[in-house]
C-alpha cells in the first residue's frame, strides 16, 4: 500500500509537467513518459494525483474499470481507500477467464474425453469448475489435458504426436487472440492437420455496450483497458463518449497510471465533456496494432458470443473463418456436453456486471476461496473475487 494522503491543490501547466499548489508546497508532477517502474510507483507524484483528484471532485462518481489487471492493482496498491469519497470504482467483465460461460467450459471438459485427444490451455482454465467439474478433475480421471505458456508450446506439442488430435483452448480477449490467429496459421502452413483450437475469444467494446444497454448499474466513466487498446487503438472507444456520453480513459497497470486516468475521468465529467482520453500513450496509439489486427481479421470473423453474466452478446465473439475450417475444434468434434448447470448461490455473473461487489456473495470467504473456488470470480489471476480475497481485507 503507498503511503499517501489526500490534500486539496490547485494546477497548471508547464510544458509536460503539473504544477501542484499543495498548502505551501509547490511540486512538479511529471506528466510525460516515465521510463522506470519506481516512477509508475513515486509516492509523492502519487500525493498530488490524489489533490488534484480531490480538487476537482465535487459529486458522487462510479467509475468501472474494465481490465482485471486493474482491478488486481487497485486492491493491491489501496486505490480505492485513497481516493475521496465522491469516486467510487467498481469492477467490470474484463476477465477472460470468468466470463467464459459455463456451456463453453463443458463443451472443453468434453473435448478433454474424446479418447486419444491432448487438450492444451492456459493454466488459469485448468481449475474453472463447469456444470459439474474442472478440466483438472478431467484430467485427473485419465483424459490428456496440457497447460502451456504460449501457442508455441501446443503447436510443438501437435508436431510431436502427429497421430494424435491436439486442441488448444482459446480463451482470451484481443490481446491474447492474434497469438492464436497466428498459430493457426502457422498449422495451416506446417500443414498440421492434427492441431486445432477451439475459439472462445471475446471482444471487450460490444460487452462494455451491453452493460450499458442494460442499465442496471449507473457508471459515470470507463477505465479502458491498456493491453486490450494496445491492440484495437484508442479510437476503438470512441462510441462511449460519441453513444452513451461517457468517458473513458486508457489506462496503464501502474498505480500512477490509474490515477491518472482517475484524474482525467473526473476532469471530464466535472466539466461535462466526454471524450477518450489516453493516459497509457507509451504503449496505446489511436489506430492500435495494424499488424496484429491483420493477423485476427485474416483468421477470424466477428459473431455472437455468450458470456457469463451477460448472456448472448451479439458481435462479441471471435469464430474461426471457414478457410480454417480444418483447424476449428468446434467442427471438427461432434460432442454431446450434456446440460449446462450454475452454481447455486454464485454471483460471479453480478460481479462481471458490475452490480455487486465480491463480498456482497454469500459464498465469498465461505464455501468459495482461492482452495476451493465455486466460481472462476476466484480462480483467476484476473478475477476480481480473487482480487479482493488478496488484498481487500487489508484495507477494510
């Protein structure tokens, strides 16, 4: 936690600095591109965010943060205890793992059965319980299922048991969904006939507009996500300003980065002018990746997706173009998951939404932990449950 206090100040500008008028003393907030970490992490530049967070606060906000490696640093570092009262963040869908819907996670635990196959997935999704149990229960009953760091790893994994059909599971929003569409096409070219994946990826804007669209939690700006804007560039959330007259701001995972965008998002709200502001421009540009786009577009056509929480999202999901056809798992397995069953008393769907927080579950700290996890909330790295079982007690 950064040992820091809130101080009311006043600002203006000097070239890329801030200047902080905090009681008597002047500081100088460097505003440009910071190179080391421990600048990201500077308590004083983070003292005169919070004044001028502070300053500029005059109403009750609720901010959403989209990323799960927001949510996770926010808890770490304290944020939500430093910040005034008027803001309050509230964490969104932005866990590739947990909003991965209970239908899709049997579908992989029944591909898992298929005798002879060798199922490859990120470690996260080993230990998500489906309707009735985890790939890792799966495996442990005799089925072939591999976690691999990368695309890399499951591709080599197919070229050392050629006999054998090798399924890697696509989980991930699209920061992680080029390295997929390029392994496909690296298959495709090796000829691998025996690799295939079985897509699950989902795009973040279409869900962004779905909680808005349902209205059931009021949020006053939006946290963008930083490695997911890394690649579809910062114009890509341009229909929140334009759409719904809600800003956003792109936001790095450093505690400087989020308070800033904070900052920004409280600036605009107060001066009543939504717009996308970038505050992650070491890594965001407004046009994204060209070169990672081209590789998802060749790969990939956009369609429907369901998610936990939200339900059918249409334009959502990433399926796998018929070009590909020979490497889409989905086609290439005619499989019977059975029916989908939820978890009684789980409000993990609530939490992705937004409109609860995760102590609000009853089973949080109780039949739900980290050891034994009823809902992927706990389970992954980016899981907002797991977030506050970690870290939030300490800031109570």
């Amino acid at each position: 936690m950064l040992p820091l206090n809130r101080n009311t100040a006043h600002s203006s500008v000097a070239g890329d600095c801030l200047l902080w008028d905090i009681g008597k003393k002047v500081q100088l907030v460097y505003t440009g591109n910071m190179k080391y970490i421990d600048e990201f992490r500077d308590p004083t530049l983070a003292r005169s965010l919070l004044a001028r967070i502070a300053a500029r606060s005059t109403r009750p906000v609720r901010l959403m943060e989209f990323c799960g490696g927001h949510t996770h640093a926010i808890m770490r570092y304290g944020l939500r205890n430093l910040l005034p009262p008027t803001v309050e963040l509230r964490s969104g869908p932005g866990c590739p793992v947990c909003v991965t819907a209970n239908a899709d996670l049997d579908h992989a635990i029944a591909l898992a059965r298929v005798p002879g196959l060798i199922l490859t997935t990120f470690g996260d999704m080993v230990r998500v319980p489906g309707s009735t149990q985890t790939l890792q229960d799966t495996r442990a009953s005799g089925a072939d299922v591999r976690m691999v760091y990368s695309t890399l790893d499951a591709l080599q994994i197919a070229r050392d048991n050629s006999s054998r059909p090798v399924v890697f599971l696509g989980v991930g929003f699209e920061t992680t969904a080029p390295t997929i569409a390029a392994a496909l096409l690296q298959a495709q070219a090796e000829e691998l006939e025996n690799f295939s994946v079985l897509s699950l990826h989902k795009l973040t804007p279409p869900a962004t507009r779905a909680i808005l669209d349902e209205g059931e939690v009021a949020v006053d700006g939006i946290i963008g996500p930083g490695h997911v804007t890394t690649i579809i560039g910062a114009d890509a959330w341009r229909f929140l300003p334009e759409d719904y007259a809600v800003p956003v701001a792109i936001a790095g995972f450093e505690p400087l980065d989020i308070l800033r965008a904070v900052a920004d998002l409280v600036d605009m709200i107060e001066d009543g002018r939504p717009a996308v502001a970038n505050t992650y421009a070491r890594s965001v540009t407004r046009q994204g990746n060209p070169a990672a786009l081209g590789v998802l577009s060749s790969v990939f056509a956009v369609g429907a997706a369901e998610w936990r929480g939200l339900g059918a999202v249409p334009a959502s999901g990433l399926r796998i173009r018929d070009d590909f056809a020979s490497h889409d798992a989905a086609c290439l397995f005619d499989i019977d998951p059975g029916p989908t069953r939820e978890h009684k008393g789980c409000l993990c769907g609530d939490v992705l939404r937004g409109t609860v927080v995760p102590p609000e579950c009853p089973l949080f700290d109780t039949a739900c932990t980290p050891a034994q996890p009823i809902g992927p909330c706990m389970v992954s790295a980016e899981g907002a449950c797991a977030a506050y079982y970690q870290f939030g007690q300490e800031f109570e």
